[in-house]
C-alpha cells in the first residue's frame, strides 16, 4: 500500500496534468481513501483545488477575467447525483412548449430537502421539498404538474391553446392516469385542476370522485388560465362562468 507522502505526489500530478475539471473520490479509486482524502483537503487549503461540496472539487485555471469557474452542466449533473431534479416555473414551460423564453435565474424542483448550493451555483432557485412521488415521474410529468401549480401563468400562448396543449400533454401515453396517482399528495387547487382536466378527456366522473371527495367543498382554487375549462366551476374554480 502506497503511504501518504506517495499518494500526495501522484494525486497532486495527475490533478495538475488533468487541467481545467471536476474531481471526486471516485476519480481515486487505486488509491487509499483517507490518504486520498488528506490530500484533497491539503490540495485545496493551498488554493489548488476548489471544494464545491463534500467529495467534489473542482480545478479552474487564470484567465483574463480572473480565476475560471466550473461548466454550469456539468456541475447540476453531478448535482443531480444526489437527488432527482426537474424543471420548474420558466424552464418547465419551456421543456413542455409553452414557452420559447429562457429564464434569467432558471428554477428547479426537487423533492430533496435540500440540494448542495455551490454545487447548484448562486444564479438558479431551487424549489425543495417536493412530494416524494415525483421521484416516480419523468421529466415531461413532473413539468406539467409544476406548470399546473402556477396556474399555467407561464404560458406564452392564448387561453385557448394553452389548455389544448396542457390537454394533449395529459393524453400522451398514460399520463393522466400516472399524475392521477400522485396527485393526493399535490395542493388542493392541483388536485381541483387535474379533477377539470381529466373530466374534458373525458374521464368518467365515477373515476374522479375519490379526487373530488379530497376537496373541502366550501374552498374555492385559482385556477390561473384555465379558469375557463368546461368543468372549472364543478371544481370549484374562483370565478369560473356557469356551463
């Protein structure tokens, strides 16, 4: 077994050889785990490498407009690592065509009670505590929930294609019934939402009645854009026209 002064050495040639990136434990394996670790930490109170949360470092380089910080991609990648994360207000609208804008501090949702901030970076919001059911849910899924939770006011489209698309998004392949079987763990006005939706494509009102038995029916939901929807006011939606 290599000692520590050994193992300093070749983990200091192999960091400085290896330029401008990220570093892990994992990156060391053939080597010893607490020598390996001593040297990162002795590495980084020497300013060669940045700690960005525990385990992860990053190597930057001098430029002209000082010292170079790590890819954004890269980093929320490795973020990702510790939790699922998903798209949210401004980017979900954006993943599901809602809107073509791009956010100037881009938001995601995790249901992770926290995710580690230098590895997220300063510029993005991060929306924690999400149900944990969101962990069974794609991308498209989690986004289209987390866009009925703002009422789909992030919509760059008309009322009317707003709630044709959000329409043909939930009849895509089972994904009514998959955002169904979450939804007791959604707010209130989501779960009067999807109820509205799901009651358009035509769902049996039989079907929904466990959902619309979830609802205290002396609450009324803003119901945001798709106030408008054949069913909103049988939801209890504020301000839904009578049908």
């Amino acid at each position: 077994m290599k000692g520590p002064a050994p193992v300093a050495s070749s983990l200091r040639r192999r960091i400085e050889l290896g330029g401008e990136k990220l570093w892990r434990f994992e990156d060391f394996q053939d080597l010893p785990f607490t020598a390996v670790a001593q040297a990162l930490s002795r590495l980084t109170r020497q300013g060669v490498l940045e700690r960005l949360s525990k385990g992860t470092y990053y190597r930057g380089r001098e430029t002209t407009l000082g010292r170079s910080r790590p890819n954004p991609t890269a980093v929320r990648q490795l973020a990702a690592r510790h939790a699922t994360i998903f798209p949210a207000g401004i980017s979900a609208a954006n993943l599901l065509g809602f809107s073509t804008q791009t956010a100037k501090q881009p938001e995601v949702a995790t249901s992770a009670r926290s995710l580690p901030r230098r590895l997220m970076g300063d510029d993005i919001v991060v929306h924690t505590h999400r149900p944990e059911s969101w962990s069974r849910l794609s991308q498209t899924d989690a986004a289209l929930l987390d866009f009925l939770r703002h009422g789909g006011r992030y919509s760059e489209l008309s009322e009317r294609e707003t709630t044709r698309r959000t329409l043909a998004l939930l009849a895509e392949n089972g994904r009514m019934d998959r955002l169904l079987s979450v939804s007791v763990t959604e707010p209130p006005r989501v779960r009067a939402i999807l109820g509205s939706l799901a009651q358009q494509l035509g769902m049996p009102t039989a079907k929904l009645q466990s959902l619309r038995d979830s609802l205290n029916p002396l609450s009324r939901f803003d119901f945001g854009i798709f106030t408008a929807l054949d069913h909103a006011r049988q939801w209890q939606a504020k301000g839904a026209p009578p049908r």
